[in-house]
C-alpha cells in the first residue's frame, strides 16, 4: 500500500475507541470489528498487503495457532488509546488495554506493511514480541521478529513518499476490495477456460477423427470381398506368406501385403471377415459415438460460457468444486457434479447423462427443468432435509446456463423426484410442481 494512503487511513481509524472482536478469516486476513459491528479487513499477504471493508467476507476456517490465541487474548473487548503510524513509515500500531482484576494490561498491535517483510507483530508495554502472524530469524533479516526478544524499529526510507489525498476514505477501502475480487475473478476465468479449452481441443481433435459412415462401409465390403477372394484361391496361398497374389472373378491378379503371416489360408479369410465384421459395428453405431463427443464438445462451450458470465469468485467456486479422493467411487462422464453450500446437484450433460441422474435420485430429492424447452435434467440431493430457496435459485440458474447461451428470461420448473414419470429415455411427465424464474440479462 502507499504510504500517503496509510496516512489516511490511520487518521481514520482514530475514530474508533474499541475492538469487539478480531481473527483471522484466512491465512492471511484479519477481520477487526471496531466498536461493536464496523468491520475493517488487513490483507497481510507478503508483497500484496491492503485494507479494505466489504459487506462479509467468509471465514475459511477457525484458527487456533498461538498468534490467533494471543489475538484474541489480547484485543477481543480492549479499548484503543491510540492508533498511530510508526516512525511515519509503512506500520499502524494500535495501542490498546484490557482492565483484569489486577491491574491494566497495555498491548501494541502492529500491522507492518513493509513488502517482503509485510508482518502482524503483538507486542507488550516492553516492545517485547508476545506473537506475530510471521516469525523471522536473524539469518532472513537484521531485524529478528521471535517471541520474548526486542523488536528493533525499521529504518526510515530514504525518500520523500507523494501524497495521493483521498476525498473519501471509506469508500476508498471498498474500492480497494471491489478492485481485488474484480482482480482475482479475472485471473480465475482466465484460468478455468484455459483449462475447459484444453478439454475442448482434445474432444474437438477426437471428433474430427472419425471415421465416416461411408467409408466404414466402403471398408467392410473390401475385407468381404478379400476374405471371400481367400476361400477361393485356397490352392494358390503358401502358408507364411506376407505377400499373397489371388484370382479374382474377372480373372484379373489383386495383390494383398497381410500384417502378419499365417499358418493356413483359412486364418487368412477368418482375419478378413474379422476386420469386415468390426467396420460394420463401427459404422452402425458411429452415429451414437458422433452424439456423445458433440453433446460433450457443447457442454464444455456452455460451461466456458457460464464461467465468462461470472459475476463473483463464489460462483466460480460452485463450477469447480474441490475433488474428493475416493478410489472407491465411479465418476460417471456423462453428468456435472456441483455442490452448493453442501447439497450435492448433479446435472446431466447429455441424454445419457439425463436419464442417469433421474435413475438415481430418489424420491425426496428436488428435479429442475426448464419449461416449454429442452433441457437439461437437473437433481438437488436433499437427504430428507427442507431445501432453502437460494439453493433451488442456485441450481435452476444452473440448469439454465448448461441449456443455453441467450440472455433472456426463463421459467424453471422444479417438483420432487417422486412427481416425475419417465415416459421414454429423458422424457417425462409431471405435476403438482412449482415454478422459478432466471433472468439471465441481469
């Protein structure tokens, strides 16, 4: 941060006369709520370090490392005496109290803004460290940060910092948070799709790849017709050959280089039915291999899209839950995974993976589908429990951004999997069901 705005911000914080409470809400971000519920966040993070304020920020998890004890022993409930920039430089000290029975405890809370050596230091009346968030030896710098020793103050800079004057500081500190998750939300997308497109050219490489129903065809009468040529030159073909010369039925000389060679002529014609069996099963069912990768090609453009359409990191998150490590349990390539604040939805990508995620809900769980449209299927698990309304919200905007790219507004209708009949394949019948609007212009 600049120093012209720590400047700022100190005389800001000047205001305030207690610390209701303070911890970490990640590794590296200490909220502190100021005089019962004004809530200001320290980013401490080496070389990347701000203040900011911002509606909630999640708590990734509860810390109970010893500078988190200290933390909270130190300041949760302390009256601020005063909160000053150290020396002028890059370091807000709050100096606080907590009156015990016996007598005032008097604590210095650093918040060290210094680059590489960016630091929360909790020290004593005596400047003697009781804790920081980062311990650092003589051997990394000239100033040791170690609990029980003496912190020795940073040098001055050897320059003059510019002012920057704010006109309002504390909308400065949600811009400096808005411009931070914008930030990282950019780095995000631009990661995922990355990713998705690598995913993308791999199916795309493998659909150009196929073969064609003609020429599969076209394949099987010639094995046909070589295995056929084989029976009727049996008197002509020496056993290992590599090269064999046939008479066909116009009287004319066909020339066949084999693979491999063979014993007798009859293994000969048996590997040429083989294959002309084989390109037959490939050219009927080249249709359902063709659907699968293009349902797949057009799934993985839907999410790239949904990714692009973004508005925050949490939506991004839900896209690309955390993996599970169970080797026990079959991932099924047909249907989408996602988890919303802890209810499991899962999405079929395809027909197949449609049918699938009907077969496998069960009764109490929530179906989704779009109205008057095709669409995907989608399932919210419930495990028995009453859903709220932000989660069928979630799951129905889903079901419409791995439908369709156009923004515009949709009906989603949604009833428990009970009500649902399967007719034939995906297609279903049902009632007594409620419906949810997306808009997806927003």
């Amino acid at each position: 941060m600049k120093l012209s705005h720590l400047k700022q911000i100190t005389e800001y914080l000047q205001k305030y006369e207690k610390i209701t409470a303070i911890h970490r809400v990640s590794d590296t971000i200490i909220r502190v709520v100021f005089d019962r519920d004004d809530a200001l966040y320290f980013n401490m993070q080496r070389s990347n370090s701000s203040i900011f304020k911002c509606e909630e920020y999640p708590r990734s998890k509860v810390y109970n490392a010893p500078f988190d004890v200290i933390l909270a022993k130190r300041f949760n409930r302390s009256n601020i005496l005063n909160v000053t920039l150290l020396n002028g430089d890059k370091i807000i000290r709050f100096k606080t109290s907590i009156a015990s029975a016996y007598k005032e405890e008097i604590t210095y809370l650093q918040f060290e803004f210094t680059g590489k050596y960016t630091n929360v230091i909790i020290l004593d009346e005596e400047n003697l460290v009781l804790e920081a968030l980062r311990h650092v030896d003589l051997f990394a710098s000239f100033r040791e940060v170690r609990v029980g020793q003496k912190l020795l103050d940073v040098p001055p800079a050897p320059f003059v910092a510019k002012e920057y004057p704010l006109e309002d500081v504390e909308q400065f500190l949600y811009e400096v948070y808005a411009k931070e998750q914008n930030a990282k939300l950019e780095s995000l997308k631009k990661q995922k799709i990355a990713f998705l497109n690598k995913k993308l050219k791999k199916l795309q490489k493998l659909y150009d790849k196929l073969d064609s129903q003609e020429e599969l065809q076209i394949e099987a009468q010639k094995y046909e017709h070589y295995g056929n040529l084989v029976l009727s030159n049996v008197q002509n073909i020496k056993p290992y050959e590599k090269r064999i010369y046939l008479d066909d039925y116009e009287g004319s000389k066909v020339e066949i280089e084999l693979d491999k060679p063979h014993a007798t002529p009859f293994s000969i014609s048996e590997m040429f039915f083989t294959k002309s069996k084989k390109a037959k099963q490939r050219a009927k069912h080249l249709h359902i291999e063709e659907e699968s990768l293009r349902s797949k090609i057009e799934h993985i453009k839907l999410f790239m899209n949904t990714v692009a359409e973004a508005k925050d990191i949490a939506k991004i998150e839900l896209l690309f839950p955390k993996k599970i490590q169970n080797k026990k349990v079959k991932t099924n390539d047909s249907i989408e995974t996602f988890w919303i604040e802890g209810y499991k939805v899962e999405l079929g990508k395809n027909e197949k993976g449609n049918i699938v995620v009907l077969k496998n809900a069960k009764a109490r769980d929530i179906w989704l589908h779009m109205r008057d449209m095709p669409s995907c299927h989608v399932i919210i698990h419930t495990d028995k429990q009453q859903l709220p309304q932000n989660i069928i919200q979630a799951a129905a905007r889903l079901c419409v951004d791995f439908t369709t790219t156009s923004k515009d507004r949709y009906l989603v209708d949604y009833t428990p999997r009970r009500e649902v009949t399967i007719q034939n394949g995906a297609n279903v019948l049902y009632n007594k069901y409620k419906t949810i609007e997306v808009d997806t212009r927003e």
